[in-house]
C-alpha cells in the first residue's frame, strides 16, 4: 500500500509509519513545528517528510491517508487535508487504522496514566531477548530496539494504549480500538483534564476497556491504584506492585547504579533481577512487565533476567544525555504531575548529595490549566532550582497560565526558580550559577527549545572529566 501520513511527527504517528515500513509498505509524509526524537528518527529510518504543508506536493497513488489530530495541524484549515478530500483518498486516524491492522493478532495492550511507554517497550524487549519476533507499538523511541512499529511474524503484538481521545470529531479513548486480548494496566490517576474534566470522566473508558477484555482474558493490574481495585471488582486479576500486594512484588532492592532486587511471585518463589534504569518506579514497571509474561507463559525466568538486564530504556524517560561531563544531565517525559514527580524522585534517590537542578517547560495542556496550578505547589519538592521556560501558544485558551503565574506559585512553594525566555537564557544561566557539583534534568513533553541536543554539547565542554 501507499499510504501518507498528515502529521507524521507525532510519537504515534511516528510509530505506526514505522510499523507500515517495516512490513514493506511505502510510507511518506508531512508535519509542521516538529522537534527530534522523533525527527531524528524518521531521517534515520529515510521515510520520506517534510516540514510544511502544500497540497501540490501530496503524492500520487495514495491508497489512504492517516490524518493526525494535533492542534498544530489546524486541520480546518490544512491545505493537504483538502487536497486528499478532493482526491477521495480513504482517510484513517492512526489509532482507526492501527486497530484495523491488528485484526487477528494476539493483542496484548499496555494502558495507564504513565509507564505505558516503558512496559511496552520492555516486553518487546525480553520477547527479542528469548528468540521470538513479536510485533509492537510503542509510543516513544526505545533505545534497544531499532524501531518504535514493527509488524513482526509472531502472533503476538505489544501494543501501548493511549487512553486520549481518537479526535474532535472521535471522542473515544485510543486502546478501545485495539481489541485486547491480554491487559496490563501500570496506573490509574486523574489526566489529561482538557478532555476528562473529572475522575469519573477519566475512568470511564478504562472500565469500557476491562469490560470488553475476553473472559479468561490475563488481566494484570497495578495493585497500589484503588481506582483499579474498584474498576476491576468481580474480575480475575494478577495484581502487582513495588511493594508487597497480593501477587508480584520487588524485595530486597538494593539501589546503585545497577540496582538489585528480588521479584515475588504469587507461589513465593523469589527471582533476582538487575537493572540500571533510575527511579523506584522502573523497578514497579518491570515487576509489571514480568507478571504479565510469566502469567502468559511467554518466558522462562532466565529469558526474563536477560530481558531485564538488557532494558536501557526509552528516549526521554530518564535517559542520560551526557557521557563525559562530571555535571550529569538527564531527560524525564514531565506531561503531567506524576511523571514529573516520578522523574524528580529517582533523580533525588540516585543523587542523594547532589543538588538537582531541574529545567522546565509547561508543554501539556494540564500544566498550562489554572486549576492544575496546585501541582506546582508539591512537584519540585527537594529540587534545588528550577529553570522555568515559557509556556507554548498552541492550543491556548483564554485563561492558560502564564509563565509569571507559574513562577509564582512556584516560588511561594519554596522552591528557587527563574524565568528564561528560551534556550539560550538557560545555558546563560546556568554558565553564570553552577557549581560543577549539580545534577541537571530536563523536565518537559515538548522541545525544550532545543536544550536536549545544546545543553549536554555544553556541559561536555564546560564540565569535561571522568564520567559521573
């Protein structure tokens, strides 16, 4: 098939190109205002793109097209999208067209308010690591697989199930299109509050997607989550946690760079697992990530611990950007409260004695909400600074948040905080303030203003020494 892609930037987006491509289908695209992983990604991959939208460079011979709903498309007004209606080209939302292609795999969708990327990325890592070839999607760029789609031989197929709406005109929650036959569900917090104004609003397609589960179905469930606990009540369920839950749970961790712990399981047998991703809560993800494949069957336990072992991660969850300065930078997703939190908290455990300096971007509509300014009150907690970049202007309402506003609450929290007008006010900043003893982590869902690429550049100049 020829397909194009409208908006082809986009982490799914991105993803589902890659998946096409990989099963030889040609591929192709557009997207305005787009910012690497994903631009990187797309060139290393050589799927056609560009940046801008002209009707008269939308190919020929298009068998569909898969329209993105990002506000930066300004689809009303798209000149590509007016041009594949006049042509009468199918069109597909990606998560319309992905359900469609998936039709008779063995699905087993990965949901949550956060860690969905990581767990789906980290089965589809063990499964390689003991000799299979499933499918996956993954809505991030995993850094030891070389693609975020690809379609695989397997039947089974890993799927990250986002709960936000299809679009506009769609307004159900993405995994209801993916027909599960296996579900994981990392966490259920109150997100995304543009399209779920209240918790109800926001449970209510995550209960839909338990309810259409199969009978029989595995279902694995975070067990600290009392949200789960209720929607799944009358359920079977495999729970699990970082801490000791009726199910699988994390022992004896011993935090460092390789952090070691024991996975529990159900039968109280006790399986030793290591790691180096940063936090307590990628230890609480991989135990997710081993209930499910040793309930389905699909690993022995020294294909886990191989797996595991392995696991680096995915761009932009705690991924360390610098290699030889002795001022280490980290990069977190921050695109809402608790991903935020979770990324402060893991950098303040691995770094207990030095001071963290956290660069900022309020990208998400949450952040940019001014009934979410409360979360500024708690979410730098024992950070030593924040560097607070502008709010960005798409999709503003009347009544965003502005980075004044912002500031404020910040610093009524205690909290040292300075406003920078862009990139290069950060790094001027930071030349004139560090000490050489602190550890940076960049804090955003958007382009940082490019500080991902600059800002580790930078400190390997200014900080160069044995690694940190």
């Amino acid at each position: 098939m020829n397909l194009y892609f409208l908006g082809i930037a986009g982490a799914g987006m991105s993803a589902l190109a890659s998946l096409l491509k990989s099963e030889s289908h040609t591929v192709s695209g557009s997207d305005d205002g787009v910012f690497p992983p994903v631009t990187t990604y797309l060139d290393a991959l050589a799927i056609p793109w560009r940046e801008g939208f002209d009707a008269a460079l939308v190919p020929a011979g298009l068998d569909a097209a898969i329209i993105g709903s990002s506000a930066k498309l300004n689809l009303a007004r798209n000149p590509e999208l007016a041009e594949l209606v006049r042509r009468g080209v199918p069109l597909y939302s990606f998560p319309e067209f992905l359900g469609r292609h998936l039709a008779g795999r063995d699905t087993v969708v990965v949901a949550g308010s956060f860690g969905k990327s990581s767990v789906t990325a980290l089965l589809a890592v063990i499964l390689t690591e003991v000799g299979g070839d499933p499918g996956w999607f993954i809505g991030a760029v995993p850094l030891d697989l070389p693609l975020t789609g690809r379609g695989g031989t397997d039947p089974v197929f890993v799927v990250e199930g986002d709960e936000y709406i299809v679009g506009g005109d769609d307004r159900r929650s993405k995994f209801l299109l993916y027909d599960a036959r296996s579900l994981l569900i990392t966490s259920l917090i109150h997100d995304h509050v543009n399209v779920f104004p209240t918790m109800a609003d926001y449970e209510a397609p995550f209960a839909a997607l338990i309810a259409a589960l199969p009978p029989g179905a595995p279902l694995v469930c975070a067990h600290p989550f009392e949200a789960l606990r209720r929607l799944t009540r009358g359920r079977e369920v495999v729970w699990y946690g970082r801490e000791r839950c009726p199910g699988y749970f994390a022992e004896s961790v011993v935090i460092g760079e390789i952090t070691r712990f024991d996975l529990v399981t159900p039968a109280g047998d006790r399986i030793p697992l290591e790691t180096g991703l940063l936090g307590l809560h990628n230890i609480e993800n991989i135990v997710g990530a081993a209930a499910l494949l040793l309930e389905r069957g699909d690993v022995s336990v020294e294909g886990l611990q191989r797996g595991v072992r392995r696991f680096r991660g995915v761009a932009r969850r705690l991924d360390k950007k610098t290699t030889a300065s002795t001022v280490p930078a980290y990069e977190g997703f921050g695109s809402s409260y608790e991903k935020a939190r979770s990324a402060i908290e893991a950098i303040l455990l691995h770094f207990p004695t030095r001071p963290c300096v956290v660069v900022f971007e309020p990208h998400t509509f949450s952040w940019r909400d001014p009934a979410a300014l409360a979360w500024y009150d708690t979410v730098f907690d024992g950070v030593s600074r924040v560097l607070l970049l502008p709010p960005p202007a798409h999709g503003a309402g009347p009544a965003q948040s502005t980075q004044a506003q912002i500031a404020g609450r910040i610093a009524a929290a205690g909290v040292a905080v300075v406003s920078a007008s862009d990139g290069a006010a950060v790094l001027a900043n930071l030349a004139a303030t560090l000490a050489g003893e602190e550890v940076i982590l960049l804090l955003s869902s958007g382009p940082l203003d490019g500080l991902p690429e600059t800002l580790p550049r930078w400190l390997e100049k200014q900080f160069a020494g044995e690694r940190a």
